[in-house]
C-alpha cells in the first residue's frame, strides 16, 4: 500500500540524504493503517518534490517523550547541534491528540 504524507523541507532533505531514518507521527487512525513493507511518498511542502520510502519498521508509543528516549537524535531528524526536545512536537499535534492517540515511529529507507 502507498501513503502519502507532506513534510517541511528541512525534514524533507534529511529523508532524502539519509540523515533523517525515522519519521514521527500521531498514531491516529490514518497512521495505523500503515504496515511494515508498505511505501511512503513524501511530498515537500516547499517544492512539491517528491520521495518514496519502504516501511522498515513501526514502534508504537505512549507519547514522543517515550519515543525520544527510545532514538537518537540524529535518526530522528535533529542536527548534532541541536537540543531534541519532544515537546517540540507540540508544534504538531496538541497534548490532548498524543494523550488519545500516542506516537508512532515510522523507520523508513528511501526507494532508489
């Protein structure tokens, strides 16, 4: 099965190079559909480029502070430089959502 999701371009360019393995979501009923060996066709909500990943692996969580504790920071899209904060994810999704639904790490590997 394809899925299709947008991201941001800096998340978008970490994917594409290979920095960035492991895409964060909301477990929500969308996302649950989403199995391992499935593709996912990312769209960069900048320039509309495009790229197709394999589902590698799902991991299931209470809420990204989990999910933060269980990756590295790289993997999961911040440079060396930077903090991981989870509640950066806040940006994304309010507390009452992660509290309904929990978090999803979604291990991907670009197609070629």
């Amino acid at each position: 099965m394809i899925h299709k999701m947008n991201l941001v371009n800096s998340a978008f360019r970490a994917i594409v190079t290979g920095k960035k393995t492991v895409e964060m979501r909301l477990n929500d009923e969308k996302r649950k559909k989403i199995k391992v060996g499935d593709t996912i066709e990312f769209e960069n909500i900048d320039t509309h480029q495009k790229v197709a990943c394999a589902v590698i692996s799902l991991a299931r969580y209470k809420d990204f502070f989990e999910l933060y504790s269980h990756y590295d920071k790289t993997a999961i899209g911040y440079s060396e430089d930077e903090v991981a904060d989870a509640s950066d994810m806040y940006a994304y999704y309010s507390p009452e959502l992660i509290e309904k639904y929990g978090a999803l790490a979604i291990e991907v590997k670009v197609m070629f």
